[in-house]
C-alpha cells in the first residue's frame, strides 16, 4: 500500500505564509517599546502649573462723574436803542470783540441836540429871574419892619422867589433829560465780549425799546458750562457721603473738560451751583461750572464732557478686569493664591469699572494675591506655583513687579449714568 506524498507548496505559497508572520512579529516588538518608554515611575511628583499673580492693596480714589453738558456765555446782554431815529454809523465788526462802553451804533443826533440847546437855554432864563426875586425879597423884609409893606406882600414876594428856584432846578431836569437821550443817539456796548450779528444796517430806523435787538453781546471769558446729573445718581451720591463710603474734597470742587474731539481742555473750572429743582421731564438736575477762556477757544453751545471730582473713596481696591469672570449666576468672581499655595475662587462685589481694573467694594484684604494669568488652567484647591507682575492701569497688559512705593491717589473717570471706561494715576497705599 503505497503513501501519499505530502503536497508540494510552492515558493509563492511560502513566502506568503512568512511573510506576515514576520510583519506581525515586528509590531508586537514596536508596540512593546513604546510602552516601555512611555511608563513613568510610579512615584513621580505631578508638576504645578505656574500661574502670575498681583498683589492688592488698599488705596484712595478720587471718584470723578463724567457728565454730558454744554457751554454758555456767562453774561449776556441784547443791545437795544432807547432813543428812536435813523442809524448814521455802525462801528463793530460782526463777530469781533468789544469791550464795555464801546460806541457800537450812532442815531442821527439832530433833533436830540437841538432839545439840549433848548433845555439848556431855558436854564438860562430859570437862573435869570432868581436874582430878581430875590431883590424883591430882601427890600419887602426891610420895609416889613417898619411896616412900610403888608405882611401879604412880603408872602407874595417870597413865593415869587420860590417858585423862581424851582423853575431852576425844573429846568435842569429837563437840561438832564435832554443830555441823556442825546448821549442815547451813541449806542454802547453794555459788556465786554464777543458780539454777534447785526439785525439793522445804516439808514435803518429804529424806536425806542424796540422788541427786537440791534445785536447781541456774550461774554465767554470766563464761560459757563452747564451739566446734567440724574437725580437717582445724586441721590446716592449724598448717601455715600453720609455713610462715610465717600469723603468729599469741600466746597470748591474742580472740574475738568473732555472736548467734542476727545482732548482735555488745559484749564480748570470750579462748580458756580447746583439748581434746586429736579427738571420733571427729564429726571436731572443742573449743575453749573465756571471755566476761564482767555484764548476764547471755548464758544456758546458747545457739546462737552465734564468730569467733576464728586470725593474720594478710601481704602478701596482695583482689581484688573482680565482677573474677574462671571459665573453661572452671573456674579463677579476671581482666583487667589492663598500663602499655602493653594487656590481660592470668591465672589466679589463690583461697584465700577475704572479704565481697565474693577473697583471692588468688598471681598479682598490688604496683601492678597489674585491670579491675572493663567487662572483658566486651575481649579480651586489646586496647588500653583506664582510668579508676581502688575497690570497696567491704560493699557491692561502684564509688566514685570517693581517694588511698591507710594503715590498719588487715583483718579478716575466714571460715567454718572453707571460703570464707564476711566483712567486712573498710580496707586498710594494706605
């Protein structure tokens, strides 16, 4: 009985037997190394992740309201004629300046000369019959002694007398009346200022008090500027005075001016007045302050921001906006590194924004440190390791720490309507 053969396998057959088994051998062997270099020792300590840190301290801040408002001449005077006749000349340039007593119109003069020649003639004849009656007077007294005359003429006499003085002084009434309207054909300037248009040219006749004015004077230098604050924020402005939160900087509060095109105006004015009255359409209140403008660069209507020093608030802390995030409920929240190391989330209460940085009004003490890089990569209770900075106030970016020396109070610029952008100046701890 003869055996099978085995059957022949064939190169091919062979190598594609081979073939993978190799390939898979090489894998498991790549695999295994891998894994080798991948695995850390067991005991290994876990890297803190570093995370840059400010330190916060109380400061005082001078807390300034930007109020919107609008300039307006500080004297104004409408020129009118109080004497009637045709105008002869008009010596001001429209627009131009003019100081007080300047000759601004000239009335045609005639007929209010020829009245003071007459009042002045009629002085003359006044004065004439004083002499007169007055002879008479003293030659009836002499003869009344030796009763060579009446009592009766003597009275006569001495009426005569009188009534010759008060034609007199009747007359220089009137030589006074006269001069007045005839110094009225020369219309001068009431104030000193800048004058507006003129509603009447020369040959134009014009009347006594006449309802509409001949031009108008306003005077700018100083120059009035007028705001308006809401009468709930000022409200609360005298509350936090009251309560002691906000410390006021006395009577002569400065105010400063932010112009239409967004610059400062170089000088300072001082609040003239707060009105005593709430404007019941609006809600507000007008607050009046006085500015020098001598170079006249200021004019009647102008839109302006005001920023007026409303007090300083003491033992405050300004914590920079890229710290605070909000939570699910909407709070203000930050992350501090406490002097374990560890991290601590907390809620805090926002009063404003100033410029960059949150004036927070509560939930921070003197020395503590608030994560203002990094605090996305951390959690409460994770230990961090720090490195310390400070936040520019104008451009928020991070700058390497210097020690801390004092400083200025801060001064900031806050929207009266609520939290606005404003700058504050480095800060001076208490």
């Amino acid at each position: 009985m003869s055996v099978p053969s085995p059957p022949e396998i064939s190169p091919v057959s062979h190598i594609r037997i081979v073939l993978p088994a190799i390939v898979f051998g090489v894998l498991l062997s790549l695999a295994g190394c891998s894994e080798n270099a991948d695995q850390k020792p067991a005991n290994a300590p876990a890297v803190k992740p570093e995370v840059s840190v400010m330190t916060l301290h109380p400061t005082s801040v001078a807390i300034t309201a930007l109020l919107p408002g609008r300039t307006a001449a500080s004297l104004i005077a409408e020129v009118r004629p109080q004497v009637g006749g045709i105008v002869r000349k008009r010596n001001f340039q429209e627009g131009g300046s003019v100081r007080e007593g300047d000759v601004l119109y000239e009335i045609d003069p005639a007929t209010y000369q020829a009245a003071y020649d007459s009042a002045v003639a009629a002085v003359a004849k006044a004065n004439g019959a004083v002499p007169s009656a007055q002879a008479r007077v003293d030659r009836y007294r002499g003869l009344s002694r030796n009763d060579a005359v009446s009592q009766q003429d003597l009275d006569e006499a001495l009426g005569t007398l009188a009534q010759a003085n008060a034609d007199v002084a009747s007359a220089k009434a009137a030589l006074e009346t006269a001069r007045i309207n005839l110094d009225y054909t020369k219309i001068r300037a009431p104030i000193g200022g800048r004058v507006g248009a003129s509603t009447v040219t020369v040959g134009a006749l014009v009347t006594a008090d006449q309802t509409t004015s001949l031009t108008t004077i306003r005077q700018i230098d100083p120059i009035n500027v007028d705001v308006t604050q809401s009468s709930a924020n000022l409200l609360k402005l005298r509350r936090a005075i009251e309560d002691g939160r906000l410390k006021t900087t006395g009577a002569n509060v400065s105010v400063k001016l932010k112009l239409e095109d967004g610059s400062d105006y170089d000088r300072t004015g001082r609040i003239e007045f707060l009105d005593a009255a709430v404007e019941e359409t609006t809600g507000s209140v007008t607050v009046r302050a006085e500015f020098p403008n001598p170079k006249q660069l200021l004019l009647p209507g102008v839109y302006v921001r005001a920023v007026i020093q409303e007090g300083i608030r003491q033992n405050s802390y300004l914590v920079p906006q890229r710290a605070v995030s909000r939570n699910t409920k909407g709070k203000a929240t930050a992350k501090f590194v406490l002097p374990d190391g560890k991290i601590d989330e907390r809620v805090l209460i926002v009063d404003r924004s100033i410029g960059n940085s949150w004036l927070v009004a509560d939930g921070i003490k003197d020395g503590e440190r608030v994560v203002v890089e990094g605090n996305q990569r951390v959690r409460a209770g994770q230990d961090v390791t720090t490195s310390d900075v400070i936040v520019n106030d104008a451009t928020g970016e991070l700058e390497q720490a210097a020690k801390e020396t004092g400083g200025a109070v801060k001064s900031v610029d806050v929207s009266a309507a609520g939290p606005a952008a404003a700058s504050a100046s480095p800060a001076a701890k208490n």
